[in-house]
C-alpha cells in the first residue's frame, strides 16, 4: 500500500513538473518579438576603427614577435601623434609611449609589458583616440583576456586606466561610461568623478536586462554578432547607449538596439530604460 502511494505521489510531481516546462516553453513561444517596423538601421563608418591597433604579428619565435610588434606599436603610435598634432608632447620609443603634461618636469610613462619575467600575462600599450576639444587623449592596454582603455587629460596630467574599450566622457566631464565586450554579452559601466579626481563605479548593469531587450529583436537560436556602439550624453544625467549588430559577418548595414540610462533626480541612482 504504502508503495502505491509513493508511485502516486511521484506520478503527481512528474506531471506538475511537466506542466511547468510546457507553461514555460509556451511563455517563452509567445514573447513579444520585434517586427520590421520596430528596427532602425544604420550604415556603418567602414573606418570608425581606424584608431584601434590590429596585431598583425605572428608567433614564429619569441624575439621575432617582440621585434615585429615593437615596430608595428612604434609606427601605429608616432603616426597617430603626428596626425593629431601632439608630436610634441606624445611619443613612442621602443617599448614605451612617453607623454608630457604641464606641472610635471617628467613625462607620465607607458611601457610595454611583453613577456615579462615571472609574469601571468603580458600587456602593451597602444594610442587609441584623442578628443581635441577637451584635450582628452585615449591609450588602449591590451592583454590576452582583455583590454582596457587610459584616460589621459593632457590639461591636468590627469591619468586613470578603465576596464572595457568604449570609453566615452560626459560634458561636464562628472560621469565615464564603459563598455566591457564579452562573447555573447556586453555589460555597461558608469563612474562617477571623486574629489579627488578618480572615478568610482556607481553603476554596473543588469545581464537580465540587456538579454530581455535584445531577445526583442534577436532570434532565440541564432545570436547576431556586435558590431558597433554609440555613446551619446544627452546631458548630464541621461546617456543613450546604442549597440549595432550585424545579421551577416559580412554586411556593412547593422540594426540598432538603444539603452537609455537616467538619473531622474540627484540623490537617485541610475536606472536603465530600454528603448525601442
């Protein structure tokens, strides 16, 4: 009798456990998903990355990749200074990117780390892009698990080094935004200005929210790759985020997915609102 009752009991939960998986199923079936109309589409700047290094060196040897890339970095880099009109003040000599700024007798120091002795990885620096007006220069560190992104204010010799590779500035130069890429995800990042003049995170966002927004306009099975990302400030307290994604490898046309990110007062905190 009493095993009866247990292969009627577990009959029971098979079933409800059954129920709540096609329940799911079916809610995940009738998501709202995006229509033609709801996408807006943008050509993308086929030289938007003309800033970015691309290591092209090969690993044949260990003196011939450091010597190939050594000579890559140092034309990449004094080729950028000289087109943005800083030859005087940033330059590359070898394995370093030296950088003068006023109120310092000695310039601020950028050397590669390539294979360091008794390092876990190895690093090294590159010119990135260079904001005239505010006299904003960007230097992108790059290291096999990652990169991140120098903030070097060539007014105050202000320097301060940020995960993620889309950095970008608000007017008052009170807020930074960064966007950190991983394989199937991005994670957006706002820092606040200290006293001091560092920047503190003070908001990191919600993986689930990103994922709900972009299941609006992606399919389920196949993830479309990133392409691209806008940052623009509407002013202080509101950033638009748009990411571009590209259905083909090979189009020159993504579709856009926007995030605007808020703060509706100045004791609140901010809030992400999807925008489609």
């Amino acid at each position: 009798m009493q095993v009866a009752q247990k292969v009627v009991k577990l009959t029971r939960v098979c079933m409800v456990s059954t129920l709540f998986l096609v329940l799911s199923v079916s809610a995940q079936a009738n998501l709202p998903t995006a229509t033609m109309d709801d996408y807006v589409w943008k050509t993308l700047d086929p030289i938007r990355g003309s800033g970015y290094f691309k290591n092209e060196c090969e690993y044949d040897s260990l003196p011939s990749y450091k010597k190939c890339l050594g000579e890559s970095l140092d034309k990449h880099d004094n080729e950028l200074s000289k087109k943005w009109g800083l030859s005087d003040r940033v330059t590359r000599e070898k394995d370093t990117v030296y950088i003068q700024v006023p109120n310092r007798s000695l310039p601020l120091v950028f050397r590669d780390e390539l294979f360091a002795p008794n390092a876990q990885s190895h690093s090294y620096f590159s010119l990135y892009d260079y904001d005239k007006k505010r006299q904003l220069l960007y230097l992108l560190r790059s290291f096999p698990e990652g990169e991140g992104i120098i903030l070097v204010n060539l007014r105050t010799g202000f320097s301060q080094e940020f995960d993620g590779i889309d950095l970008n500035v608000s007017p008052d130069q009170s807020y930074v935004t960064t966007v950190d890429r991983y394989i199937g995800e991005e994670n957006i990042t706002i820092w606040q200005k200290q006293k001091k003049g560092d920047y503190k995170i003070v908001y990191e966002s919600n993986l689930s929210e990103l994922k709900a927004h972009l299941d609006f306009y992606q399919n389920r099975d196949q993830r479309h790759d990133l392409e691209d990302i806008d940052i623009e400030w509407e002013d202080k307290d509101s950033v638009l985020v748009d990411f571009y994604y590209l259905i083909n490898g090979t189009d020159d046309i993504g579709y856009r997915v926007r995030f605007n990110y808020v703060k509706t007062d100045p004791t609140s905190g901010w809030q992400m609102i999807p925008i489609k």
